[in-house]
C-alpha cells in the first residue's frame, strides 16, 4: 500500500457555459506567454525594439502548434488512422499530442518569416528565445498532469503519480513515475543553465540554441526510457529517443565547430531592428541676441532688387 503520492487533479476542464476551458490549452497558452515575456525582456536588454518579439510570434506560434502536431501524427499515426479509430480525433489537440521537435522545425520556419519581415538575423531571435523556449516547455508539461497522460512504470516512490483515468478503454489505477514532473523540473534547470552560460560566456549565432538541444535532450533521453505509453520502437529504442540522440549529438558537433566563431556586432546582432528612426528634435529657441539685433538693412534701389530676384 502506497503511504505517499502525488494525487491526480479532480478535473481538467470546467465549463463557462457551452465553452470548456480545458487546463491543457491552459498550460499551453501560459507557456507560450512566458516565453515571450522572458524573450521579450532579453531582446530589448541587448538593445532592440520589444515589438519585434510580438511579431515575430505572431508568426512562430502558429506554425509551432501545427508543427507540434504533424510531428505527433506522422510519428503515431496508427493512434488515428488504423481500423476502428476515429481520424477526425486527430484535430484534438487538446487531449495531447504536440511533438516537441516538430513545433521547433515548423516554428523555426514562422520565426524565419516574421524575422525576415523585421530584417532580424534568425540566430539572433532563436538565441534570445532558447531560454524562454524551455521555460514554455516546463510550464506547458503541466498539461500532461492534468490530462494525466504520459506517465511512467509503477513506482512506490513518495513522489509517484495517482492516475485514476481510462486509457483507450483500459481503466487505468495506481501509482506511476511522474515522468511529466521530471520533465519539467528538468526544463527548468536548463533554463537556468542557459542564462548562467550566456551571460558567462555571451553565446551567439545559434550557439546558445544548440546549447538547448543538447541540455535538452540529454534530459529527454533518460526520461523517455521511464514512460509507458504509446511509441513506435526502432531496433528495440523509442523513436523519441532517436531523435534524442540524432539532436543531441548534431547540436554538439555545432558547438564544436563554431566555439571560435568572432562574436558580430550590436548591428549584426540585430539587423534592421537597430535602425529606430529617432524622434524629431525640437527647434532650438531662438536667440536671444539675435531677436534684439537690428534687421538687416534692404537695399531699395530697383536696380539691386530685380537682380536678387531673377
């Protein structure tokens, strides 16, 4: 009998009239807003317009939750499309499903837009936003717990995960690795790795981003090998382990090469986002001196004034 756990949430949706508000779409949007708020914060202390971080979002964003999501189908496709499924559950993002990888490649291409709209360097963006990415995906991890999905084997762990839930048909109780808090945690500290690393060491040119992979995926490679549920298997390794590991070792070789890479400029850095039109100035005041002088005589001779005027 287990003497401590981690209780399963009691819901995770609530309905405002007809509209449910479900805590995965929740953990999602707040993840997302804290990636901005703390890209947002990092782009302008290095000198840049805190508008572009929006923009560019506004682009980034969407193509990263459909990319999530293509990621997810392509990756289990027999979860939606083999004999008795349902298909149509494939646009139900809300119950899960946003593959990581996929939200950064196809988010890298609407970052890749909405920078080359601003004329910001796409390194420049993705290394300002590594630290917020992570910090997005420890908060959104949280959307697991609640849709108590993506858990681990049983456990008698203090800290293991009641799931009281059915899983495709299956009804699903007892105690389980919460791998979803591990992941999170985990995020976190990556987090801080990155802002410790570049305000140590002034990472550049997709250096940092890299460091992200790596960090990342370092996390994602143990805890991948704890969970349960649903993956295609490849030679006896999970696909997300794979690609884990593919990520993992492309990201280091790019640190590697590019570790004497000169650092750019305030310029190169920030592209046509450094070119702020400046305020108009001011007239001066006119001179004092100047207003109590004499005007200047004018000379009335016809002769003087017809020539001044052709």
């Amino acid at each position: 009998m287990e003497l401590a756990y981690i209780p399963s949430p009691s819901q995770g949706v609530w309905h405002l009239g007809p509209v449910p508000i479900r805590a995965y779409a929740l953990c999602i949007l707040a993840g997302i807003a804290a990636a901005m708020w703390l890209t947002r914060r990092r782009w302008v202390k290095l000198g840049g317009r805190a508008d572009d971080i929006i923009d560019i979002c506004l682009w980034a964003v969407p193509f990263g939750i459909v990319g999530g999501r293509l990621y997810h189908l392509i990756t289990d496709p027999e979860l939606y499309f083999e004999s008795g499924e349902q298909p149509i559950r494939a646009l139900y993002i809300w119950d899960g499903g946003l593959g990581i990888w996929g939200a950064v490649a196809l988010g890298a291409v609407g970052a890749w837009i909405g920078c080359r709209r601003k004329g910001i360097p796409l390194a420049s963006f993705a290394d300002a936003l590594a630290p917020g990415l992570i910090l997005a995906q420890a908060i959104g991890r949280w959307g697991n717990y609640f849709n108590q999905e993506l858990y681990g084997d049983a456990t008698t762990l203090p800290w293991g995960l009641k799931i009281d839930t059915v899983v495709n048909g299956t009804a699903v109780h007892g105690v389980f690795q919460p791998t979803f808090l591990y992941e999170s945690l985990w995020d976190l500290a990556v987090c801080g790795l990155l802002l410790f690393a570049d305000r140590r060491w002034s990472f550049h040119s997709f250096r940092l981003f890299a460091l992200y992979v790596a960090a990342y995926t370092v996390g994602r490679g143990w805890i991948e090998s704890l969970r349960t549920d649903h993956a295609n298997v490849i030679f006896g390794v999970r696909l997300n382990d794979w690609t884990a590991l593919i990520l993992f070792l492309a990201s280091v070789g790019f640190l590697i090469v590019s570790r004497n890479w000169p650092e750019p400029s305030l310029q190169q850095r920030l592209g046509d986002s450094l070119l702020v039109d400046p305020e108009p100035e001011a007239d001066p005041a006119p001179d004092a001196e100047s207003e109590d002088a004499e005007p200047e005589s004018v000379d009335e001779d016809p002769k003087t004034q017809s020539t001044s005027n052709s």
